[in-house]
C-alpha cells in the first residue's frame, strides 16, 4: 500500500502536559542530573562543569548550567533532541548509557520549567529551546521549540528563512534569561574547545516552603539535597558531590561542581581485602529473547525485501528482452545491484539472527567484587552498575539482612551489561524485577563465601574492627582519628588517584609521611613517586585480584530426605488447619456459627492473641465512657450504710453456696459450656428454698460482706486526703469493682419495685430515677404493694421477671457496648429474643471494621456486652418510650455497691482542671478562664485528641527550633575549626618552605653542608646564632 494513502488517517500528538508527566519518572532528583552527566559521557567529554549562575529575578533564584567538552551536535543531530524516543546510541552492543532518547527531556523538566541548549560542533553553532513558561503564557498545546543556528566564523544566521529565524530568536528573547544576540553568543562562548555543549536550567522548581530543591549556598562547594537531615541518610542521597563520585564504575571523565573537582572512586580499589568471585548463570534471558525476536524480525523483513527487488529484476529482464538499449541496461544493472546487496542485507541479517539465537543458550557471566569498607563501615551494601553507570546502591542482601555484625561494613560491586539486565527510563531501577531479585539472590550466596574466605569472623569480629580505630559501640560511629589508627588503614588500602591530563588511574606506593597530605586537583602522572609511572604515556596498572569460588556444601541422600519428610510435614499441618477452620464472608455465616463460639469470653484467648489482635487494630473505636455512664446506679454521693429492714427474707436459690462462690471445674455430668450464674442474679431469681444449713452459710457470708464494707468505709474516712497514686488505680479498677460486690441483701426486695436485672463487669441494670440525687427511695409507694410483689415472687419461683417477654423487649432501643476481638464497639438493641434459659438482643453497631460484620448476637447476662447509659426518652424509641412510661415505678440503685465519694469525684475534676490549665496551648479553641468553670459532665466532653495533637505540634515546633540552634552553633564551630585547621596548614607549608629555601640559601654559601632533616637545620641555625652572640 503506498504511503500516499495514509494521509487521510489521524495521527497521534505530543501535548505539552507529557513534558511534566515525563519528567515525573525521577523520584530521585540526582538521578535527572545525573541524566545530563550521563549525556556529557556519552558524549565522550573529558571535562565537565556542574555550577550556577545567580538571577534574582528567576524562579529559583538562581539558573543550573552544564558545560561540557564532548563531541558536541550539528543542526540535523539537534532535532533529534526533540524527537521524544529517538537515540542513535540504542545498540545490543552498545556500552553507552543512553538507550531511550528521553534523559535530557525528562531531567532536565524535572529539575525546571524551561532549558535552553547551547552546542558547537564543526562550523555551526545551534540553540535549542524548549520552554513550558512560553507554553503556558501563549496557551499552546502541541509542543514549540525554536531552533536557530549561526556560522561558527562568521556568526551569520544559516537558516534560509529569515522569517523563521526572527520568530525563534524572538520567542527566546522573551521567555529564556538571554535578551539580545549578543548575550547567546556569549554563551556559546563558554564552550571554550572545538565542540562542546551547555545546558541552562532555568525557572526551577520549588518545595512547599518556596525554596529551590537543590540547595546551593549551604555548601559553595556542593549541591545538596535541600531539607535532608544530615544524621541517618546516605552522602550519596543527601549530597551530589558524593553521588557523582560512585557514579561510574571506570570514571574517565573529569567532574567539576562550582568549580572544584569531585574526587572519583573506583569502589574496587577503595576496599580492604577486595575479592572477585566469576559467576555465570543462563538465568537471565529476558533481555536477550527480546533481542532474538528483533533480529528474526528483521531478517524476515530484510529476505522479502530480497525477494521482492530479486522479482523486479526477473520481471525487468522479461520486459527488456533479446533488445536492450544503453538505457535499459543502465535500469538492468541498477536493478541488479539492488537485489544484489538486499540479498546481502538479508543473509547478513539472518547471520545476527542465528547468532543471537544460539547466544541465548549460553550462560551470561558477571564478576562481583567484595571488599570491606574499614573508612566507614556503615556505609555497606551492594552496588549496583549497569553499563558502567550507577543504578542501584547499598542493596542489603544475604546475612546482611538479617542485621547482625555478619558481614557489616562489605562492600559488593557488579557491572551488569545491557544484555543481561535492561534498566527503567529513570536509571533508578530493572525493568525485569524478578531477575534482579535472582541477581541479588546470587550475590548474597557469594557473599556469604567471602565472609567465610576473609576469616574476619574466625579471628574475631569485634577484635578485627577495633585494630581500625572502631572502639565505639555504636556501628555508626565514625573510627578513631589518632595518627596510629589513620595510619593502619592507609597501610591497608593504597591510594589510587587519576591523572588531571591522561586520565589514567595510577596507585601510589604507600608513604609514612603521606596520610594525612592533601593531593592538588591538577594532579598528574609527573608527581607520582613510583618511577615506573611518572609520565602519561606509561600503561596503566591493571587491579591485581585475588579470584574466590563459591564452595556449595553438598548435601548428603539422608539430610535431602530429612528436609523433604519435614517439609512435607508442615504442609500437612497446614492442610489440616485450612480443613479445621471456617470461611467467613458475611453475618449470615456468623450467626450459622454455635453461640458459644462466636460469643466466647476474650479471657480465655493467651497472651499472644491479645497482643496479636492488638497489633491489628488500626482504626479508631469509640471512646471509653465517663465513669458516672458505665455505672449509672452508683450514687455520686455516699449514702449512710443502711443495714436491711426486717422483712421476711426470700428463699434461696436453689444453686448450692459452693458453686455460688466459685463455680468448680466442669464434669461429666455437668456441662462445661453452662455459665454459673453471678451473684446479682442469684439474689433476684425467685426460686426454692433452701436448707436451713444453707440459709445459715448464706446469712454469715453476707454478715462477713457487710464488716468488710464498715471497715473500707471507715478507711476512707480517716483519710479523706487520696495520693494521686491511689486515685488513678481507683479509676482503673473501676471496671473491675462490681465483678467484686457483694450480693444484694435480703431484705432489699421490699423496697424495689421491680426485682434488680442480673449484673455483668464493669455493666450496671438500667434504671430510671425520679430525682438527680441517685441514692434516693420514692416515698409514694405502700408498704403493701412491696409485700405483694413479694409474695407474688413467692408463689411464683419457677417465672424469672428478666425472661418474661414484656420485660425482655423493654430492652429494645437500649445503647449497648459489645466487645468484638477484644475491643468494645457501641450499638444499638434492634431486636430481642427470649427462651426458657436466657435473652439474646441482636445489636447494631455504630462503627465496626470492614471485617466484622455490623449487627451480632449477644447474651443480655454475658461478659460481652455492657449498657452505655441508662435509658432515657432520647435514647429510646417512641415504642419504648411508651411502654417505660406506662411501666412500673422506678427502682431504687443498688447502695450496696461500692460508689465514687464526692470528694475523690472533686479531687479528680480539680486534677483535670489544673492539667488541661497547665498544658494549655496559647491558640487552642478553649480560654483557660472557660476551663476554671467547667463541671465534671463538661470535662468528660472536653476534646482531648486535639488538645493533644496542638500540644504535640507545639512541642514539635519547640524542639525544632532548639535543634536548628544547636545545628546552627555546631556548624559555626565547625566552620570555625575548619578555617583553622587551613590556616594552620598554610603556616605549616609556608614553614616547610621558608625551611627549604634556608638550606638552599645555606647551601649556595657552602657547598658541603649536608642538612636532610628538619632538627639538623634548627640545631645548624642555633650553633649559628650562638657564635655570633659570642
């Protein structure tokens, strides 16, 4: 189909917003610089400058330049900048770091809005610029980008359009910081060889606080990482002098930041006892068939093309016939010759495609190197290169990860080719995770083997680290400076340095007198000390390690079949788990579930669970409830004991005394499910009677409680003054004091009117008072409708009044706390079930988690469930509320219950007051004058989560301030020292030198002194001064 015919057909667009979205892919903002120094290498620059340019009037404040040496672009090459995928470095074999065609775009968007590209190569000088401002400002969607050129000599526009040209130069003049010609050839020239390139950043983006992202003035030296505390990060993620140094596994490129040279590392030759272990695995063929597919399909594209030129030819041969003019032959031979090399193209093509092909069966090899870190042994881990360039680092893998001194402070090192391992756009990571996982897998195997090879565990970990100056306990604590320890780790690492000029890498021979110097930028192969390498044409010197074998412990038939029986072992006991247990997807499934197992008490769960199910809970639960609504019957204000009138006495329950006290272990007989019933519903059942022996044990029991009530009664009394200690413990126990009370007397049925319902822990029977004063008796009611309703209850044993149904379905409507996996949740009885043996309510919760379901079943006399508050015409439903005013009189509250003294209630409420008063935050919503007059109900709704989150923030506030004082002080003590340490220093060198210009001095008066240390020519100069004096 001709191309011709595509015309009609849409096309997919470029919009301005993917400049942003690309740019996102650089969570790490040294890796978009380190975008353009991958550029500047690739690029084959010796020489890179990374430095800023002040403009006050920019975004910023400042703009960020690249400049570099390379090879520089022509006119055509540049369009390629604004092709978006487009590289010509994307090769199988390619040892470039550029493969996408997308770094400059995406890093540079991502550090600015705008960059504007100066490069010279040849005799042309060209200007790209690409602008999001000029975008925005001109509301354009499709993306612009103006691209004038000039004659190198004589600094003429090239472009044929002189229209076009006063566009572009226009557009750069308004929107790029260069407002004439004159000030971009300025620029151009910077680039001081015969080609180059320099990259402007400009309009950079800001944090939260309106700074800049990159810090520049906390260090002239440096650009650092702004807002990274410098305690607990890496320097290479905190600083990009310190990045840039690791970035490249070979460096042979000179690096300049604000004009200071980033000294380079070879990690391998910064290590104590490096080691190179030779791996090769056939693992990794993600890549490689990805390659294999390609090349099959262009050798299949590159045959039809073939075959189709070799019928043109066939066809073109008929045509002509026996007749062939000059003109034909000359079309015959063209025809020919572009079958010819077709034919060409596709066998060589299908060659690639067999060879690639039969390189995906062979296994790929990689070479790890480890060594120890004995300069900072924190900084440990792997490292990862791809292409010589940096894409991962401090990888913890093998024993490392499980933090033990195993292995600390080892150091591994990989260049992974492009072949074996493909990185993400963002050189930040592998596109193919699970073969990086396997890689790392690999590497912690080997790992583990040089720890073994090094013997630093066999000889002594800690006794291995403190010959280096480690004396501390802490692993991150910096090593002794004593000259004796620097010394012992200079003697162990030779120091390797690069050469200003040839770039070769050059190790210098170890020197006492050398541990502390101080080597000059511009250091070349001439100041070498080792004769053999003194000068830039000499070879370099090859690292000279000692290879190591991974040494796999065989196992024998007998621990391989030991292993198997255990694992086999543990699926079984898993499989037998998965087939005890139930799936629960909904309510419905719950309520299928036995009721004393989905209501069982949470006091039976161990330790573990508790702590487990803790640890689970994140959301928030409704908030504990005031004590005076947990317990509504307990009267604020102690109440005189009364001792019980004298009205016949109900019968006793049937149950014995025995099982009332403590119910007993379940037997046989008996079932272990059946809860004993409690106290307080003993004392309301109407049952038969019992013994007189019973009675008789009853009646000293209740005599023994009534003593022990006297006697706290009267400890409180004399010492009406509680510790704060003492107050808090009451208030925790609060919840367990009526587990503890005592049975309600006997003679109590005569003065209620309804018989008290049975009470749980921590959970009181609703009630409804006539009056505010909790402990008072209505005086209305005749003695005679009390001894009615006593003898109604005796003649009536068998009829539990909780478990008739007009008294059960009162409960409807109450607000109910119900405990799920020990936790309290609030709710609401929706519905009311009553049987022989007990009453369900069914409750709705107000909040659960999304894994419990929202309504459930629960026991009204079981541990699980506690009534929030007492029941009032607001809280209850309209039914409800009718059948409670037509219901029977109120009930008096149980005094027998130990209750709360108005004075330890007082004594709390000044306590909170004087607490909220003296943490209160001076911009918190509540006046502390409005605090002094609160009552205890308005305390219990003072809102303490954010009286607490604005105490918090302050304290926060406070102690980041003390913290930038003290960071602020210490720096200017360090800068402090810094400057002296130079200064004395420069006094020792100028010392040094005034010293060797006196011998030299010496020696041009006498040829025969013979002065080589330093205490000889002090000794020289006093003889001299003395005989002078003399």
């Amino acid at each position: 189909m001709a191309f011709s015919n595509y015309k009609s057909l849409n096309r997919a667009q470029l919009t301005v917003e993917y400049l942003h979205t690309n740019s996102t892919t650089h969570e790490f903002l040294f890796g978009a610089l380190a975008e353009l120094v991958d550029n500047s290498r690739d690029a084959s620059a010796t020489r890179i400058d990374i430095y800023t340019e002040k403009r006050p009037e920019l975004r910023g404040g400042y703009m960020l330049c690249f400049l570099d040496d390379g090879i520089g672009m022509d006119p055509n090459e540049a369009t390629h900048v604004i092709q978006f995928g487009k590289s010509s470095k994307r090769s199988p074999e390619s040892t470039q770091i550029g493969q996408y065609g997308n770094g400059l775009k995406s890093g540079s968007m991502r550090i600015g809005k705008d960059f504007i590209f100066f490069t010279k190569k040849g005799s042309t000088l060209t200007c790209l610029f690409l602008s999001r401002t000029f975008h925005e400002e001109e509301g354009l969607d499709e993306v612009i980008v103006p691209l004038p050129t000039w004659d190198l000599n004589t600094k003429k526009p090239m472009n044929s359009d002189p229209e076009k040209y006063a566009i572009e130069t226009e557009l750069i003049f308004k929107y790029s910081p260069f407002k004439n010609e004159q000030q971009l050839m300025e620029q151009f020239n910077k680039i001081e060889s015969s080609s180059g390139t320099l990259v402007i950043i400009y309009n950079l983006k800001l944090m939260d606080n309106r700074e800049p992202e990159l810090d520049v003035e906390t260090d002239h030296q440096d650009i650092l990482m702004a807002g990274m505390p410098f305690e607990g990060v890496k320097p290479e993620r905190r600083s990009f002098r310190a990045y840039a140094a690791v970035l490249y596994i070979d460096p042979r490129m000179r690096i300049f930041i604000q004009g200071h040279k980033v000294r380079t590392k070879r990690l391998s030759c910064d290590l104590y006892k490096p080691r190179v272990y030779k791996y090769s695995s056939t693992r990794f063929k993600t890549r490689a068939e990805q390659e294999v597919k390609k090349a099959d399909h262009m050798a299949k594209i590159a045959k039809e093309k073939a075959r189709e030129a070799e019928s043109k030819r066939l066809a073109l041969e008929a045509k002509v016939g026996d007749y062939i003019s000059k003109k034909s032959r000359v079309i015959l031979r063209k025809a020919e010759d572009t079958a010819m090399m077709l034919r060409r193209d596709a066998d060589m093509k299908k060659k690639i495609q067999e060879t690639k092909q039969k390189a995906l069966k062979e296994p790929k090899e990689l070479a790890f190197i480890f060594g120890v870190n004995i300069e900072q042994r924190d900084l440990d881990g792997i490292f990862v290169y791809n292409c010589s360039r940096l894409i991962k680092m401090y990888e913890k893998t093998g024993p490392q990860l499980e933090g033990g001194m195993a292995c600390g402070g080892v150091v591994g090192v990989v260049d992974v080719p492009y072949i074996v391992l493909e990185p993400t756009h963002n050189k930040q990571d592998f596109a193919d995770a699970k073969e990086y996982r396997h890689l790392l897998k690999s590497m912690g195997e080997h790992l583990a083997q040089y720890w073994k090879d090094s013997n630093i565990a066999q000889k002594g970990i800690v006794k291995f680290w403190d010959e280096f100056g480690y004396l501390s306990a802490s692993w991150s604590a910096p090593p002794s400076s004593e000259q004796r320890y620097r010394r012992r780790r200079a003697m162990e690492i030779p120091l390797t340095i690069q050469c200003d000029t040839c770039l070769k890498w050059r190790t210098l021979p170890f020197q006492m007198d050398a541990v502390d110097r101080r080597y000059p930028d511009s250091w070349v192969c001439l100041m070498n000390p080792d004769s053999n390498h003194d000068r830039c044409d000499a070879s370099e010197q090859k690292a000279n390690l000692p290879c190591g074998v991974l040494k796999k412990d065989k196992q024998t038939a007998e621990v391989k079949q030991k292993e198997l029986s255990e694992k086999i072992k543990q699926q079984q006991e898993k499989l037998e788990a998965l087939q005890k247990t139930t799936t629960i997807k909904s309510a419905a499934d719950i309520k299928k579930l036995p009721l004393e197992v989905s209501m069982r008490p949470t006091t039976a769960s161990s330790p573990q669970a508790t702590r487990s199910s803790e640890r689970s809970i994140t959301r928030p639960r409704s908030p504990p409830l005031p004590p005076h609504l947990k317990n509504p019957t307990a009267p604020l204000t102690r109440a005189t004991p009364q001792r019980p009138t004298q009205t016949p006495a109900p019968p006793p329950p049937k149950v014995e005394p025995a099982r009332a006290r403590a119910a007993p272990k379940p037997t046989a007989k008996a079932p272990a499910k059946t809860p004993p019933p409690s106290r307080s519903s003993r004392a309301t059942l109407a049952t038969k009677p019992a013994s007189a022996s019973q009675r008789k044990r009853i009646k000293e029991e209740e005599e023994e409680e009534e003593e022990e009530e006297e006697e706290e009664e009267e400890s409180e009394d004399e010492k009406p003054q509680i510790k704060k200690s003492k107050i808090v413990a009451a208030a925790g126990n609060r919840g367990k004091a009526v587990e503890k009370a005592p049975p309600p007397k006997r003679g109590k049925l005569a003065e209620v009117v309804n018989p008290p319902q049975p009470e749980k822990k921590g959970v009181t029977t609703p009630t409804r008072h006539p009056s505010t004063t909790p402990s008072s008796v209505p005086k209305d009611i005749p003695a005679q409708q009390h001894e009615a309703k006593a003898k109604a209850s005796e003649k009536a044993p068998e009829q539990d009044p909780e478990k008739d149904p007009k008294n059960a379905q009162k409960g409807k409507g109450l607000l109910v706390e119900v405990r799920v996996n020990k936790e309290w949740y609030t709710g609401k009885v929706i519905a009311v079930e009553t049987n022989k043996k007990s009453v369900r309510w069914k409750v709705k919760f107000d909040y659960v988690p999304i894994s419990t379901p929202k309504d459930r079943w629960v026991f009204k006399s079981s541990d699980e469930v506690r009534l929030m508050r007492p029941p009032s015409p607001i809280s209850q439903t309209p039914d409800t509320q009718q059948e409670t005013e037509k219901g029977p009189a109120p009930m008096e509250p149980d005094t027998a219950q130990p209750g709360t003294s108005r004075e330890v209630t007082d004594s709390l409420v000044t306590m909170m007051r004087t607490m909220l008063r003296y943490f209160l935050t001076p911009g918190f919503q509540i006046r502390k004058d409005d605090v002094n007059s609160m009552t205890a109900l308005e305390l219990v709704a003072f809102p303490l989560k954010e009286y607490f989150q604005q105490y918090e923030l302050g304290l926060q506030s406070l102690c980041n301030s003390y913290r930038s004082r003290a960071d602020a002080r210490a720096k200017a003590v360090e800068e402090k020292s810094s400057n002296a340490e130079i200064k004395l220093k420069e006094a020792d060198e100028k010392l040094q030198k005034l010293r060797t210009n006196i011998v030299a001095l010496l020696q041009t008066v006498r040829e025969d002194i013979d002065i080589n240390a330093d205490d000889e020519l002090d000794a020289y100069i006093e003889d001299l001064l003395s005989q002078r004096n003399e």
